[in-house]
C-alpha cells in the first residue's frame, strides 16, 4: 500500500516538474524573441559577420556554421534557463508578472477613447 502511494506521488511530482520546465522554456523564448528584440538584432549582424569572414576559410559550410551556432546557443540558454529555474524549485504560477497563468483577467486599467475629451461631455 505504502509503494502506490509514493508511486503515484511520484509520478504527479515529475509531471509538474515536466510541465514546469516545459511553462518557462516556452516564456523564456518569447521573451527573448519579444522583449530581447534588439539582442536578437545584434546576434543577427555579428553571425552575418562571422559568415562573410568564415567564407575565405569554410566555403561551403561558413553560414551553416555559424547559423547553427547561433541557434544552438539560443536554445542551449533558454533550456539552462528553463532548467535552473525549474531546479530551484521556482514556479511559473508563483511569478507574478505571469499573470496569463493564473487564469485570472484583472484588466490593470479602463478604456480611454481618444474622442472622449471631445465628446463626453455632450448631450444629445
């Protein structure tokens, strides 16, 4: 009896540890594309870069290279990030700047039309 019941607990503790690491490599890498626009910019122009010099020393392969460099060491640091994050015993329901997991919809403000000023005031 003791054995199921640790068996189950088992197996619920690494499904939310599985489904905890799969909710932060998916908000890590949309904040990277998101938020860290401009880093994404700047990889893009230093692996250009790194392609045309590569070029007189790998013909064939130099932007192969370098754009699976890149992309590799994208996902190399979100799934570290994702991972670390979930070691630690952080939370994604636990954050609260992610509100979208909490499945509340608390709108932080209210509607202000651009014509209200102007018209809001007015009776028919």
């Amino acid at each position: 009896m003791e054995l199921t019941q640790r068996n189950n607990w088992d197996k619920g503790y690494w499904l939310a540890t599985i489904k905890s690491f799969l909710i932060w490599s998916f908000t890590l890498t949309v904040c990277l594309l998101v938020v860290g626009f401009p880093l994404v910019v700047l990889m893009a122009t230093i692996g250009a870069l790194s392609a045309v010099v590569l070029q007189s020393v790998l013909p064939i392969s130099s932007v192969l290279l370098v754009a699976g460099s890149i992309i590799g060491a994208n996902l190399l640091a979100v799934i570290i990030g994702a991972a670390a994050l979930t070691m630690k015993g952080i939370h994604p329901q636990e954050v609260s700047w992610l509100r979208w997991l909490h499945g509340e919809e608390t709108p932080s403000h209210s509607a202000i039309y651009a014509s209200c000023p102007l018209t809001c005031g007015l009776t028919r």
